[in-house]
C-alpha cells in the first residue's frame, strides 16, 4: 500500500499579484485568509495481480464509488480517497477489497460495505478487467466512467437505494439493465441492444443512448424521461402493473414433477415375502416454491407448497387386515392386479448453494430441502377377473401410512439455465405405521421437477 497526504487551501500563492492590486484588496485577502481552514484529503492505494480473469464486480454500500477502465494487461487498483487520517495507521490499514476465486481461469471483485470511513469516502476502481456481471447491493452507489466492454452480454443490478451512474458506457452485444427501487442515470450509451428493467419506485433517466435497439419495461410508479415507444429511434417502452412491486417480492413459480418410487427397508425383507413390495412407483408433484430469501452472495433460502400423488403398484396379492396388508392367497392361479395410492401435501424449506463461476450455466445451484409432509388414508385399488371373463374393481382405505414424515431432498438446478430440478429423496421416518409390519420401510426415489 501507499500512503499520500494532499492538502486542499482555499488560498494559493498569490501574494504577489494581489499586492499590485493594492493594499486595500491585499488587506481584505488576509482577513479572508485568517477565517478559513485547510483540509487535508487522504489518500491509499493498493494494487491487485493474479492469473486469472475477473468477470463480476459487487459494490456494496457505504463508498462514492468509481469503475473507471484501463488499457488491457495493467493491474489493477484500488485508490481510497478521505478525510479521515484514522484508518491509515502503517499495518492497520481496513480490507476494503476482496478477491474471490470461482475457479482456475474466474473470479470476483467485491467491495465490501463501509462500516468505519466517513460516506463521503471515494473508492476509484481502476482495472482492464472483462466485467460481464456487476451488482451494487442495497444503498451503494457507483459511478462507471468511459467504459468499453467490446463485446460480451453485460448484467448489471442495481438493488433498493442503490445509485448508477454511467457516463458512458460501449458495448457491442447485450446490456441488461435492472433497477429494483434504485435510480439510474444513462448520460452515455452505444451498442447493439439495450434492455432496462424497472421495479418498485425507481427512477431512470437517459442521455445520448444510441442502440440498434432499446427495451424499456417499468411498471406505473416509475420516473423516466422516456415514456413512449419511439420506433424511429428504435425504443419500445412497455408499461406493466406487476413491475410496481419490488423485484422478487410476492412471487412464486408452479411446476410439475414426475418421479420414481420405491419403499426400501433397513433391515431384511425378501422381495416376495412381504405385502408393500413393488413392481414399480410414481409421483406426481405440483410444487409452488415462493421466491428466494438471500442470506448471502452465495446461500439463499425459500419454502413453497407441495402437493402430491403416490402410485405404487404391487408385486403380490393383498388384503386389508385392520392397519395392515396381509398377503392373500386365495386368488390362485389369477391373482388380481393391485395398487395402491395416496395424496400428501408438504411445506418445503429450503437452502441452496449458488454458484458464480462457470458451472452456473450447466448448473446454477445445488440445494437441500426438509418437508414435513402430511398423508392422507391410502386406498387400495383391486381389479380382479370375474365369472363373466370381466374386469371387477374394488377399492378401499387401509390406514397404513405415518400421517406425518418429513422428507429429505438434494437436487441440483439443470439443463436450459436452471429451468429444472433434479433430485434424489427419501423419508426420514418410517413411511408405514408400526402396526402395519412393515418396520424401518421408508420410501425412496428420484424427482425431476421442471
């Protein structure tokens, strides 16, 4: 690190010029001279080397701070300007800026929040960097100076009380843009599409954009100095009630998931032997998950509804016999065709792991889930041959089933950018009461969810 001291005065060496003015002018100076107080900026610089490329930035809050570009292959810096001379004692100096490796050939700069300075602090970031992804946190504030990112597809997110300032900004693919209750100031914009989302109450205002072509999608209670669709200029502006609200707010997604389904036991069972073995099982899922909760860059949390319908059908033939299935012999030679199903509904939690370097376009989480679950009386579902050579169906409840479990789940985001979930199950207590002897036999199976 360097350390400098500047010192701003109100008054320069001009003594000389003034006394040609005059004594009365000279005199009126120094008077002037005698009211007014030095200040002293402080000023540390720190610089970053590594073999790898830095592709996302996080600014949090806390800092007046500037992204400023440099000719590709220098270092980059990191200058702290403030007034405070506190924090600069030799080997005391705070760790404002972080490195993270993603992986061999990734990482990211983070910015971490102001929780010493005075919030008048600059931090000027100078780097030659390929940002594709930047993110100022809630209540941070950035400035992007002349910035040319060539060619790539540029997200950047600008969350609640947060302020984005570019002065110019070239591009020449994709620049997304969205601000959830924050302000953004384009004075300076062109490249080839420029899209710009709003939430909640923000404010955007523009400058000199020149794009091949610009969307602007906000919802009413939004301020911007472009309101209309100008096909001309290529602009398309859409307004939509359900961009009032703060993005991620009140939102929640329905799926479908189909899986398979077997009960395994703990302890010996012969296939054969027992009354809940299955030829095969399915699940049908319908999951509402509401929108995630962070807790930090990385982990985030959620719940959701699930409801449920379990198939199975069996290998040999049953009866009811109170909370219980018994083997049936009775039916000889023809034995009937048996199923058994059941509804359940669920609340899952839920803790994922997102990643951030490049697996997050193969996979961009993986996550653990806990669902307490409550089941209703199955029912068993007999077709049987009857004396005519037709079908005879018969169904009734046997209550067999643990009214309550709580289901245990790993998946993984995949295939089309997260689009669905693929995860392995089973129940941590016992799937069937104890009455019905089938001990320690707990369901489990593989889920995908889309």
């Amino acid at each position: 690190m360097k350390r400098t001291a500047s010192i701003i005065r109100d008054i320069a060496e001009i003594s000389v010029l003034l006394a040609l003015v005059g004594i009365f002018i000279l005199a009126e100076v120094n008077v002037n001279a005698q009211t007014t107080q030095p200040q002293d900026l402080y000023q540390i610089e720190q610089t970053f080397e590594h073999d790898y490329r830095i592709g996302r930035l996080f600014i949090n809050r806390g800092w007046d701070a500037h992204l400023i570009q440099t000719p590709e292959g220098t270092p980059t810096r990191l200058v702290v300007t403030t007034a405070c001379a506190d924090f600069f004692e030799e080997g005391a100096e705070p760790e404002l800026f972080k490195i993270e490796k993603l992986s061999k050939r990734r990482g990211s700069y983070i910015l971490v929040a102001n929780q010493w300075m005075p919030r008048t602090t600059k931090v000027e970031i100078y780097t030659s960097q390929p940002l594709y992804d930047i993110k100022l946190e809630k209540g941070a504030r950035l400035t992007i100076h002349y910035y040319d990112f060539d060619s790539v597809d540029l997200d950047i997110y600008a969350d609640t009380g947060a302020v984005l300032v570019i002065d110019t900004l070239n591009n020449r693919y994709s620049t997304d843009i969205t601000v959830s209750n924050a302000t953004l100031d384009l004075r300076h914009f062109s490249g080839n599409k420029l899209v710009i989302d709003t939430y909640g109450e923000s404010t955007v205002k523009e400058g000199d954009v020149k794009s091949r072509n610009q969307w602007l999608t906000m919802g009413e209670k939004t301020t911007s100095n472009i309101t209309a669709t100008d096909s001309t200029r290529h602009i398309y502006v859409k307004t939509k009630k359900s961009h009032d609200r703060e993005r991620k707010l009140f939102q929640f997604t329905l799926g479908l998931g189909l899986g398979v389904a077997t009960p395994i036991t703990w302890v010996d069972n012969s296939r054969y032997g027992s009354p809940y073995n299955t030829n095969y099982g399915f699940i049908g899922q319908l999951p509402i998950r509401f929108n995630e909760i962070s807790i930090s860059r990385h982990w985030s949390w959620n719940f959701g509804l699930d409801a449920s319908w379990s198939y199975l059908q069996l290998d040999n033939a049953v009866k009811v016999q109170g909370d219980q299935l018994v083997l049936d012999p009775s039916y000889g030679a023809t034995p009937p065709r048996q199923e058994l199903y059941w509804w359940a509904i669920g609340v899952p939690v839920t803790l994922k792991y997102s990643f951030d370097n490049w697996l997050k376009n193969i996979i961009p989480g993986i996550y653990v889930t806990l669902t307490p679950t409550f089941n209703f009386t199955p029912r068993l579902v007999t077709k049987s041959l009857d004396a005519d050579d037709h079908w005879h169906t018969d169904r009734e409840k046997v209550d067999i089933l643990n009214r309550f479990n709580i289901r245990a789940a790993i998946g993984f985001n995949c295939f089309l950018g997260g689009a669905g979930r693929l995860e392995l199950f089973t129940d941590l207590l016992p799937t069937y009461k104890s009455s019905a002897d089938a001990p320690q036999t707990r369901m489990f199976g593989l889920n995908f969810i889309f």
